[in-house]
C-alpha cells in the first residue's frame, strides 16, 4: 500500500492506529477488571481487537513505502524502529481479549451479586486482570511513543516559531 487519494497511505492509516489501539486497550482493561462490561462488550471485545491487530501490519507497511520516500535521517530511523515493535502488544491485547471475551461469555450475575462472575474462578480472573492492565498500558505507551517521534520525524524543521503574515497583509 503506497497512496491512497494521491496521499501516503502511512499518513492516513496511522489514524485509525491511534484510535483503535487506545480503545481496544482500554476496554480490554475494563472488561478483564469488571465481568459486567466483559459481557456487555461480548464479541465486539476480540472484534476492536482484531481490527486494532490488524491495522498495525497495514500501517507499517504502509510506513515502510513512505521511509523509502522521505529524507532518510536520525528521526525517521528511530520511529521506524519503535514502530516495528507495536505488532507484539497489539497481538497480545487480542489474544487477552478473546480470553476476556471467552471467560466471560454466558455467564449470569448471581442475584445480589455487583458484578457478575467470569466462567472460571478468582486465580484466572486476576491473571487475566494483570495481564490485561500490563499489556494495555505498554500497548498505549508505545503507541504514544511512535506518535511522538513520527510528529518530530515529519515536523522538525517543517514550521516557523513565529507566526508568519498572510499574503496580501
């Protein structure tokens, strides 16, 4: 994937990078921590999750055609490779939220019971939790630190500190 409407493709699919990673991060953590939003959630868990995983490899790609058309220099090095290193904590935050998804599916609150229970017992369902809150962290921590050195690579040197005046003032 090269262009897409005569823009780099990179450009525009690292948007949905950065929204779906988030947000499938965050509702892993919420799922695994509460079995209430788990089956709330149901399949659309593992679905955000999918969609997330699967945008990385597209947008990286889609990155690598863009790295062989830029000015390569010190920044474009460094975000190319924290972008490389993305694809292993999505992939986990998808298979965290198939096993949220799968724990949780079908079961029923007991009356008085706040939140429902996982099919499994406490042990998984704290493992599950941790695992989920570490991988969702490292997950968003990485997509904020590709985001940030993908703005340095593609702003440095790319606008005045001070405000220039319009043509014709």
């Amino acid at each position: 994937m090269s262009l897409i409407n005569g823009l780099p493709a990179h450009v525009l699919l690292v948007h949905v990078v950065v929204v779906l990673v988030p947000l499938a991060a965050v509702a892993l953590a919420l799922a695994a921590l509460w079995p209430r939003v788990a089956r709330r959630l149901g399949p659309l868990l593992p679905l955000l999750a999918l969609v997330a995983l699967v945008s990385v490899p597209l947008t990286t790609e889609a990155g690598d055609w863009l790295e062989h058309h830029v000015e390569r220099n010190a920044l474009v090095h460094q975000h190319t490779e924290l972008g490389d290193g993305l694809l292993p904590w999505v992939l986990g935050l998808f298979v965290l939220a198939v096993a949220v998804w799968w724990a949780g599916r079908g079961t029923q609150a007991e009356p008085g019971q706040d939140g429902g229970s996982f099919r499994f017992g406490m042990p998984v369902r704290v493992v599950l939790g941790l695992l989920s809150l570490v991988v969702a962290v490292g997950a968003v921590v990485d997509v904020y630190r590709i985001g940030d050195s993908g703005a340095k690579a593609a702003w440095h040197d790319g606008f005045s500190a001070s405000a220039t005046q319009p043509k014709g003032e």
